[in-house]
C-alpha cells in the first residue's frame, strides 16, 4: 500500500500546489525557513476549507522548543484556535532544558487538543534517548512523530529511523521527514515500510526584491512547494 503523504506549507499558493499535486495531508506552517511557525488565523481558515485533513504548526517562536508557562498559555490559544476554525490537528511539541520532552506541557497541549489530531514535531530529533521519547509519545497519545532521525535529514538518520519504527510495534507511526524528495524516498521506503512520509516538495523560486532583502524583511529567496514535484513524490514512493 502506497504510504500517504504529508506536505509542509506555509501559505496560500502551496497550499493549493500541494492539493494540485496530490498531497494526501497538509501540515500548516509560517516561516519554514525558521523550521515552521504557528501560520496565522486566516491562513488556518482558509486551509480549512481544503479537501484533505490540515494539521497546523503550534510554535509560537522560533529557536529552541523550551517554552516558558506563558509560551505555553500561548500555544493553548493558538490550538483552540486551529479547532475554531476547522482544522483536523495539530502539530505539537516540547523539551526540558536537556533535550528531553516536556510532558507536563504535553500533557496540558494535548488536553486542549482533545478532539483534534496530533503529531509530535521534530523537537523530538533532540532527545538524548529516543526510544524513552518515543514511550513518553505513546502515553501522551499521540498519533505520529515527524522525525528525521535526530540527524539533519532522514536518509541520514536511517539507522535510527530502523529502529524506532521497530519499537513502535504499530502504537504510533513514525513519520520521516527533512531532506525527502523525489530522488531519495523510493531507497528510503525500501528499508523503511512506513505508512506515511513528510516533505515540502519545494524548489527556489524568484527572489525576494533587493529592497526587501535590504531592509531586512526578507532573507534568501522565496522556496514554495510545486505541484510538479509533489506529483513527482508521489509516482517515486509508488
């Protein structure tokens, strides 16, 4: 069975170039280039409007994934505002100083989240022990990890995506995800028979003006997901 696939956007035109390719999930981001941000409230209404399940980002800054008790009072509003508007999850996550998760406020996140979706995002890839983190997932109840490993990108944490996905016995899936492209997902599924892969399938665009870049309202250049490359991923992981 062909593994569904999870598209990463973070704004209305990759949004429909996902679901013009044939995402089967959406993950609704802001700043991608800053590992993804919660994405606006009108950005969360309109993706709910799309014809496949949207999970949006909970992270109300970017950095590390040590939130403060007011950090938290946040994210708390910012699900309730993902079920007002019609989303079907989110996507959560949270460390101790140590790299370990935090599940105090996991535990209080997912008690808002209650009747919404939930993904465990990659603060995961900073635990010291992974398969402790991947128990402390299960009893927190989510559904999946985002991870790629604990390494920059997935083909790279292969090993330790082995491993976890053997762990998990079918309790929580494990998503791999960071560096997948088309190229890359077929050797990856090879050793891997998850249900369920994660990638933006997106390539440099135009860049941002010079004025903008100057002024400091824009870094680099634009990186949207393309229906080309979506449908790409998909006919690779076939």
């Amino acid at each position: 069975m062909t593994a569904l696939l999870e598209i990463c956007v973070a704004d209305i035109h990759s949004l429909e170039a996902a679901i013009e390719g044939g995402a089967d999930r959406i993950e609704l981001c802001s700043a991608l280039e800053l590992g993804g941000l919660t994405p606006s409230s009108g950005l969360m209404r309109l993706a709910a409007q799309a014809p496949i399940p949207v999970y949006a980002m909970i992270r109300p800054r970017a950095g590390d994934f040590v939130f403060s008790p007011r950090e938290g009072e946040l994210m708390q509003a910012d699900i309730e505002a993902a079920g007002e508007a019609g989303l079907g999850g989110v996507v959560l996550g949270a460390s101790l100083p140590d790299g370990r998760l935090d599940e105090t406020l996991l535990e209080c996140l997912r008690a808002q989240a209650q009747g919404l979706g939930s993904t465990l995002h990659r603060a995961f890839d900073l635990v010291p022990e992974p398969l402790a983190a991947l128990e402390t997932a299960v009893a927190l109840g989510f559904e999946r990890i985002l991870t790629s490993g604990g390494a920059p990108t997935a083909p790279e944490g292969l090993d330790v995506l082995v491993r976890l996905h053997r762990a998990a016995r079918g309790r929580i899936g494990i998503m791999p995800g960071s560096g997948m492209t088309p190229a890359n997902i077929a050797p990856l599924l090879a050793a891997l028979p998850v249900a369920e892969v994660h990638s933006s399938c997106s390539a440099a665009g135009e860049p941002w003006s010079a004025e903008a870049v100057r002024l400091g309202f824009a870094v680099g250049r634009r990186r949207p997901t393309r229906a080309d490359i979506v449908r790409a991923f998909r006919e690779a992981m076939a």
